[in-house]
C-alpha cells in the first residue's frame, strides 16, 4: 500500500508562507528548501514513529510529532502518524512560540 501525506489548512498556509519568504529572499534557498522539505516527508512516511512524540493541553494539537526539516534544523513539522501515511499538522519556525499556541484551547 502507498504512504500518503495528508496536510491541514494550517499546514498549507505554513508552507506557503515560508515559501513565499525564502523565495523574496534567496530563490536559491528556497529551491534546496522545497527540495529539502520532500526528502523530509519521503523518510517520515517511511518511519512515522522517528519525531519526538509531543502532548499539548489544546486537543487540536494533542499527540503529535516534531521533527526537523532536513538541513534546515530550524523548521519544524508538527505531524501524526497514521494507518496510511502522516497527517501535517504545522510547520514552523523554531523561533516560534509554538508552546503557547499549541497549548492555547
């Protein structure tokens, strides 16, 4: 069976938005970010239980997984593991108070 990724509106608008600001900045980088991103979602659907397991008071956010983009250790995916693949959650900024919004109800 394929592996799928399942990404929620948050997740889209992320990656759009960290998208959008590398690209302004350095199309370069945003070229190996992009690239960097889909090496990264190939090995968690591979091996969904390797982030580091999170519980946040918000149920939204509830069980999830952390783990770095792939040579861009300062971005973050927030995702869960499923039957048939990941669900993205969030992908963010390690700068980020991702704490406090995620334990936000």
């Amino acid at each position: 069976m394929k592996m799928s990724i399942v990404f929620l509106p948050h997740a889209r608008s992320d990656l759009h938005e960290i998208g959008l600001y590398l690209s302004e900045r350095d199309l370069a980088v945003s070229k190996r970010f992009n690239q960097a991103v889909d090496r990264t979602w190939e090995y968690l659907l591979d091996a969904p239980e390797s982030g580091e397991k999170r519980d946040y008071s918000n149920p939204e956010y509830a069980n999830i997984r952390i783990w770095q983009v792939f040579g861009f250790p300062n971005h973050l995916i927030f995702y869960r593991g499923t039957e048939t693949g990941i669900t993205v959650v969030r992908v963010l900024h390690g700068a980020r108070d991702y704490e406090t919004m995620f334990n936000k109800e």
